[in-house]
C-alpha cells in the first residue's frame, strides 16, 4: 500500500477508534502520559483463560498516539496476554505502516507502553526497549 492509504487508515483510526472507551469492571487498567507533548492513554483488560477478551481505550492527544492506539487494541483483541507482552514496537509502527519520525515515536508507542506496563504490573519501561 502507499503511504497516502496507510495516512488515510491512521485517520480514519483517529476520527473512529476501535474498541474505544472504558471497561468497567476491567482486570486490568493503565495510564500512560507522555510528557513531552501532554498525550494520554488509558488502557482497560478484560481477561479470559489468558486471553485478551476485551479491551478499551481512553485518552486524548494527537493523531498519531490516537490512531496507534487503536490499531494496538486491533492486533491484541483475542490474542493470549503472553502475545501482547511480547509485541514490539516495531511489530506496531509495522502495523501503523508509514515512517514514524524520532519526534513522534514515542506518541506512536504510548498505547504499547501503556499496554505493556499495564499488564506485567511493572513501573516503568526504558522507551528504547519497547
């Protein structure tokens, strides 16, 4: 595909999120905020045999951190929570499908990160290692 269909996707995930909203009661529910441009994502599980059976977002922020969120929660939807774990970031800007400049990459991996951390419980996770 060119690059004007893959912006074209990325908008249209933008103006209509997948799998966007909350979940309540969720098994698990993260928050994420990037400082540099003040984008928010909130991430909200339901797990089932180890499965992702359902999942939300929440948030505000560009189109970019919008867009890849929920694309994110495309691709784990289903999948066994071990799977999403294991996803990178570069499994995502795959997914996402057009260059992601160094300004903008942490916007595009702001729902992975959320997702990530909300999932193994940990506190924090180095940006480079997503």
């Amino acid at each position: 595909m060119t690059d004007s269909i893959y912006r074209e996707i990325i908008l249209d995930h933008y103006k209509n999120p997948h799998h966007h909203g909350r979940l309540d009661p969720a098994d698990v529910s993260h928050e994420e905020t990037n400082p540099l441009c003040g984008d928010e994502i909130r991430i909200d599980v339901r797990i089932n045999d180890g499965l992702i059976s359902e999942i939300a977002f929440d948030g505000r922020g560009c189109a970019v951190s919008q867009a890849s969120a929920s694309i994110l929660t495309d691709m784990v939807v289903g999948r066994p929570v071990t799977e999403a774990i294991a996803l990178s970031r570069e499994d995502l800007l795959e997914e996402l499908g057009i260059p992601v400049s160094p300004a903008r990459m942490k916007c595009a991996t702001l729902g992975l990160k959320t997702l990530k951390l909300g999932l193994t419980g940990a506190t924090s996770i180095d940006d480079d290692k997503l």
